[in-house]
C-alpha cells in the first residue's frame, strides 16, 4: 500500500523500514539524535509539514507528523522545499550533498552529522522502499 | 546542483616569479623548519619584498599539525594583520595555513567546529596562496583540512570550500631536491587521489578528465622522478599531476583506500601517501565486482585491456603494483614492518575507523564488517582479493 509523502503513515512506514534494515542497524549503531524534518510550503502543500523522528542507536523509537511543533525540541531541524524531500526520497539527491549545496537546511551539530555518513546513506535507502504516492 | 572550485594557478618552471606582482602590504607566511633550512621561506620572502610588501615568518608547523599549533599561529597573525597569508611547504604546512586564516579572519569560530554547511564570509582581511614543496597532497587547491587536537588525541577532518586557496603556485623549483622515498610516497597518495575521484561515487564530468590525466602523467613520471630527482621534466610533471589530482577530489571526493589508509595509518603511523598507496590494489580489485567503479574507462584510457569492468580492473591493479615494484614501495601491512601479532591486536580497531571514515561511503562498493576485517588480512598477506 502507498503512502503519501509527507505524512504519518509515510513516516511511520520509514520507522517501520528502518527496524527492519540491518544494514542500517549497523550503519547506525552509534547514533543518537531525534529530527524534525519540514516539508515546506509550496507545490503541492499549502503550509508546512513537520515530521519527527527519533533514532537511537540504529532504530527507530518513534516516529509521528507533528500537530504542535513546540511538543519537541528535537537535536536537528531538517528543513526543504517539496521538490527536494522528494528528490531525497527517491534517491536522486544525496542528502549530504544537499546540505552542502544548501538545498537542504539543518540546525544542529553539522559535525555530529559529517560523522554519519552511512547512517544518512542508509536512512535514505529506506525510505526508497517505502511505497510512496507523491500528491501533484 | 554542484560545484567546481578551484584557485587561480601559476605553474610550471619560474612560477614563483608571480609572487613579486603580488599587490598588498603585509605577507604571512606559514611554513615549517625545514622550509626554513632549504632556504625556500628566504626565497618567497625575497619575491614578496620586492613586490613591496612587509612579510613575517611563523614556522612552527609540525608534521601532522596540531589545533593547538593553528591557534598560535592565528594568534601571531593578528597582531601583524597580514592582508596576504602564504602557505608554503607539504600538505601539513598548507592545511595550518587554511585553519589560522580561518580563526583570523572569524576569531568567533571554534576551529574544530570548521565545516562545509556554513558560511564563513573570509576575505575579509586576507587571501590565500598556496605553495607546495612535495607532489602529492593537492592541499594548495583543495578545501580540506586535517589536524590533530593534541588535548584530546584525535583527528579532526575539517573544511570548507571558502578555504580553496586564491592563488596556488605549482613550482618545480621546490621539489627538485626532495628524497627519493618522499617523492615515492607523495606520488602514491597523488595516484591514489586521482583513481578514487574517477571511481567514487560522487564523481562527475568536471573532475573526470583531471583524474585520468593525472593517471597517465603519474604512471609515465613518478618511476622517472623517482629513479633520478634531477630529472626536472618529470619533476614537473609529478608536480602539475598532484595539483591536478587534487583538484580532481576536492570537486568529487575519494573512496575505500583512503578509509584502509586513514585507519593503517592513525593506527600504526604510517605517513598518509604509503597508506592509501598500499590499499589501491586491493580496493580496486575488491570494487571490481560492483561494475559502478568504471575501471574499462581508466584501463581504455591508458592502453590497458578493457574489455569488461573486471579484466580491467585486473590490469590496473596489475599496473598500480608494477609501479610500486618500480618506486619500491611497500606492497603489504607486513612489509611497512608490522608484526603479525601487533597488526592483530588491532585489527577490531582497524576495522572501527574504517567502518565510520567518512570515505567509505562513496566508495563504489561498500564493505560490511566482515569484508572490512578480509580487505586488512589480505592487505596484511599481500594476497590478492579473491571475494
């Protein structure tokens, strides 16, 4: 079943893949930070969408769109537009590269994050299994 | 979206002469004791005075240079306030000068906090050149820079492409006297730079014609340069090799014999260019399997067989260890001097840094674990990869 991008059952989906991913146990074996991701407003969303995730040590703990963004004060803040969560979601756009480049935004520890390459690499080829239905 | 990024370079024989239109008032140079010794520090300075500018010295760099070494340097060059910072010497002399120009210009920035994510407007007070005395690191044109927190007893890969130096000057004259096993490690480390721009994953059509033209230069000059440091030819051309090498992985990035080399080489310190140099072949084959590598490209562009990625692959292993026969370069963890029982001992930790460099994951084919542990024992036993 496909799950639209960006929403709770999409994330929870990714949670779901990640538990199940050996490869991204072990990448992500030493991680410990929780995200929120912002799919900002524009193309086919007509405000904002924040997502959470907290990773831990190669797992996902828990995982929900955010109705009250104060409710959490997450280590990192991931923030894009539409088109380029998209990109990152298909595979297209590696996502350090994408900070790099600026397309995508982070505030947090950059260093904790250029420690965690494959973790991120990982991450990313979870979410390409996801089954995802992307709104026009 | 991407970026190419590279400084404005002067090479070839005399290049240095380009240090006397220099317009500015103060010079800085940072450089090391050695560079002092060859008279190479006077020569700059000399150029750098007749241009008219007012030039100090601080040449306290250390191999493998340290946070706390950077944080004096910095310190000196803000009570000169130089408005021109000139790194000269190898890779360590040219990645202190980066980090002190740095935390001059932003003394507000916390040195090892330096990365590509921020912006750091420099510019402001100085620029940068470049003068390497070694064929190998390509630091004078790339954005990297590696030192070691002696506090703290770790290494810290820092960077930001702000910090691609304005002017690089790619001279001969400075390595016409360099040793033959200095030269044999440095073009390693440049050979190694040049494969793994072409094959990682990351690579991309700006970098691609720089790696396989260093490629070629380094197989054709180093035994050369090499055998006879007086050959000025192949001098110059090992010197423009390694600048162009490095601008090849400064705009892509580097892959697993880097990761290999970084661990062998923290952990047993072994200089940076023997490291990477002694797992190329061994990579290559081990990468050969997942087809993404593009070694037919290499081995076609080098007159190699190249009918399929794993004949090529072959050959030019085949190659990297004919040239290292040729500039006698150790070929396994056991030749650099290593016993067994010690490799041993450290072969979890080995594999640890291996496993989180942050090479590792644009390399074409990623190791698990397992895998990571085989490469080291077959780079140990010197025996090809056969898995």
């Amino acid at each position: 079943m496909a799950h639209r991008f960006p929403s709770d059952a999409w994330i929870k989906a990714l949670c779901a893949e990640l538990n199940a991913s050996e490869a991204y146990a072990n990448a992500a074996k030493n991680w410990e930070g929780d995200f929120y991701f912002i799919v900002e407003a524009g193309g086919p969303l007509e405000k904002d969408v924040w997502l959470y995730m907290d990773l831990w040590h190669g797992k996902c703990r828990e995982a929900f769109e955010v109705t009250d963004p104060a409710s959490k004060s997450p280590e990192f803040v991931m923030s894009a537009s539409y088109e380029d969560w998209k990109k990152v979601v298909l595979g297209e756009l590696d996502p350090i590269k994408g900070l790099i480049s600026r397309r995508l935004k982070l505030k947090g520890n950059m260093n904790k994050i250029m420690r965690a390459p494959q973790a991120a690499k990982e991450l990313v080829a979870c979410c390409t299994k996801v089954e995802t239905e992307f709104p026009a | 979206m991407w970026y190419f990024d590279s400084p404005h370079i002067v090479y070839g024989e005399d290049a240095r002469c380009v240090l006397e239109t220099v317009e500015g008032r103060r010079a800085f140079i940072v450089t090391d004791p050695t560079m002092v010794r060859l008279g190479f520090v006077d020569e700059v300075r000399r150029r750098l005075e007749s241009a008219g500018l007012e030039v100090a010295v601080f040449s306290e760099v250390e191999p493998e240079p340290s946070l706390q070494t950077a944080v004096r340097g910095a310190e000196a060059m803000r009570a000169f306030e130089p408005d021109w910072i000139v790194g000269l010497g190898g890779g360590s002399c040219l990645d202190a000068a980066k980090a002190m120009w740095i935390m001059y210009e932003r003394p507000d920035v916390t040195p090892d906090s330096i990365n590509p994510f921020d912006t750091y407007h420099l510019r402001q007070k100085a620029r940068l050149i470049t003068i390497p005395t070694t064929s190998g690191t390509g630091s004078e044109v790339t954005w990297a820079i590696v030192l070691t927190d002696t506090a703290e007893q770790r290494k810290l890969g820092l960077g930001t492409r702000e910090c691609v130096a304005d002017i690089a000057i790619v001279d001969p004259y400075f390595v016409q006297g360099m040793p033959a096993r200095l030269t044999a490690d440095t073009g390693m480390d440049a050979l190694t730079h040049a494969f793994e721009a072409y094959v990682n994953t990351w690579h991309n059509d700006f970098s691609d014609g720089l790696a396989l033209q260093a490629i070629k230069l380094i197989f054709t000059y180093l035994p050369r340069a090499y055998r006879d440091g007086r050959d000025m030819a192949a001098r110059e051309h090992m010197h423009n090799a390694a600048t162009i090498a490095g601008l090849a992985c400064s705009n892509s990035l580097f892959a697993l014999a880097h990761s290999l080399g970084h661990s062998l080489g923290a952990l047993f310190h072994i200089p940076h260019g023997r490291a990477v140099g002694l797992f190329l072949p061994y990579t290559i084959e081990y990468s050969a399997p997942s087809g993404a590598a593009r070694y037919a490209d290499i081995a076609r562009f080098l007159g190699l067989p190249a009918d399929d990625e794993e004949t090529a692959a072959w050959a030019l292993s085949a190659r990297v260890r004919q040239l290292m026969h040729e500039i006698d370069q150790p070929q396994s963890i056991a030749a650099l001097g290593i016993a067994r029982a010690d490799f041993d001992a450290q072969l979890e930790a080995l594999v640890d840094r291996a496993e989180s460099d942050s090479q590792t994951v644009t390399s074409p084919r990623v190791p698990d674990r397992g895998e990571f542990a085989r490469l080291f024992v077959y780079a140990y036993e010197g025996r090809p990869i056969d898995f």
